[in-house]
C-alpha cells in the first residue's frame, strides 16, 4: 500500500480510502486497510467492499465481509443478496439459490432498488420498478 503520511482519524476517511481501493479493484488491500482500525467498522465499511466483491468477482472476500455484515445486520436482506448476485456472476447457482432459500426461511424479502439525487439541496428518491414483458 502507497504511505502518504495520512491517518484516517474517523470512520469516514476509512470509508472513503476502503472505496478507492475497492473501485480500483484493489480488494485485498482495502480488506487489510480495515482490519487494523483503532475501532470497529460499521456496516457500511463493510457493505462497501462487499459491493466490490460482487463487481469484480471475488467469491472468497464476499463470504467473508457477508459474515461481518450478518453479525452487524442479520435482518438487512441487503447483505444476503449482494452475496446471492457474486454466486450467480461466479456460476454457483445452487449457492446463490441456497442464499435466496435462507432468505425465504428467515422471512426476509429483497427491497426494490431505487434511486436518488438531489437538487438545489433537495433529495429525490424513486423506485424502480421493473416488469418482464413476453
């Protein structure tokens, strides 16, 4: 890792160094910049590399930042699915759907995906809804 000088001093400069490395595809390195912090990661940390995990395949380090968010979140089924899509990029459909089963047993059910923006200091938020035509 490239030394700066620069001690991240709260959880939002860790935050934003564990998501430069992790868009750069630099995964190990962002998992290792978390590990050592002087205090405990939150769910996005977490949630933030995980993300990463399911853009650039990596099945191993989804599992294992999976584990640290179902610990810190066991009822966000948000967790459950980024786990679900690296399986199905990866090709371990049974994986995926052995994820998706669990969810079904814990009661758990995806949220719909959405977006936001704002303007003039106005947040905007709509859900997108997306239907299969035959």
């Amino acid at each position: 890792m490239i030394r700066v000088g620069v001690e991240p001093s709260d959880m939002k400069h860790y935050g934003r160094m564990v998501d430069l490395l992790s868009r750069s595809g630099r995964l190990d390195e962002a998992y290792k910049f978390i590990l050592p912090m002087p205090f405990d990661p939150d769910p996005v940390l977490w949630r933030t590399l995980s993300s990463a995990c399911a853009v650039h395949c990596d099945v191993e380090l989804a599992e294992i930042t999976t584990k640290r968010l179902l610990v810190l979140e066991p009822s966000n089924s948000d967790n459950y699915v980024l786990l679900a899509n690296v399986f199905a990029r990866t090709g371990r459909l049974t994986d995926a759907m052995g994820i998706r089963e669990k969810m079904k047993g814990s009661n758990l059910k995806k949220r719909p995906g959405c977006s936001s923006i704002e303007v003039n200091g106005v947040g905007y938020r709509e859900q997108i809804l997306v239907c299969n035509k035959e």
